[in-house]
C-alpha cells in the first residue's frame, strides 16, 4: 500500500490533458483525413497524449489519501471527455462547413 499523499488536491493538469485531448480527437474525427492518418493521430499522437493510466493512478491515491471528494471530483470532471470530444467534433464541422 503507496502511504497517504499530503497532497490531495484535485489533479487539474491531468484533467485539463485529457479534456483537452478529447476535444482534438473529436475536431480530428471530423476532419476528412485518410483512415491511415486519422489512425496515427487520432489512436497514436492523441492517445498518447492524454493520459488515462495517470488517471487510474491518480484516483487510487486521492482515495488512499482518504480524499474521496476530490476523488469523485476528479472523476466526474474526466466523464466529461466524451461531452468534450462531440463539441470538438461539431465544433470543428460548424468551422470546415
């Protein structure tokens, strides 16, 4: 068992990462990229790019570090990635139209 962090703050950097990279993957999905590159960029660079075992990893030590709502916050705040990846995705629509 990792001891309890004295640092139990909400992990903003990861989540603005992955909200982040969710809004790309949706503009990047709306785009009219070969399959082969819309792979690479899309699964390679922006998978890459956000960092969901930083997740995992960083809910488990809010929750050793008995911080269970800035664990829950933490968590709700990452669910929105596919809210954040479908505005993207017509954002980028609305401004390739």
């Amino acid at each position: 068992m990792m001891p309890a962090s004295t640092d139990a703050d909400v992990p903003w950097a990861t989540i603005g990462v992955n909200l982040l990279g969710a809004f790309l993957l949706g503009a990047v999905m709306a785009s009219s990229m070969q399959t082969d590159t819309l792979l690479f960029v899309g699964v390679g660079l922006l998978g890459g790019f956000t960092t969901m075992s930083a997740f995992g990893f960083e809910t488990v030590r809010l929750l050793q570090a008995d911080s269970t709502t800035a664990a829950a916050i933490y968590v709700a705040l990452n669910l929105l990635a596919p809210i954040t990846a479908w505005m993207g995705w017509h954002l980028s629509e609305a401004v390739l139209a």
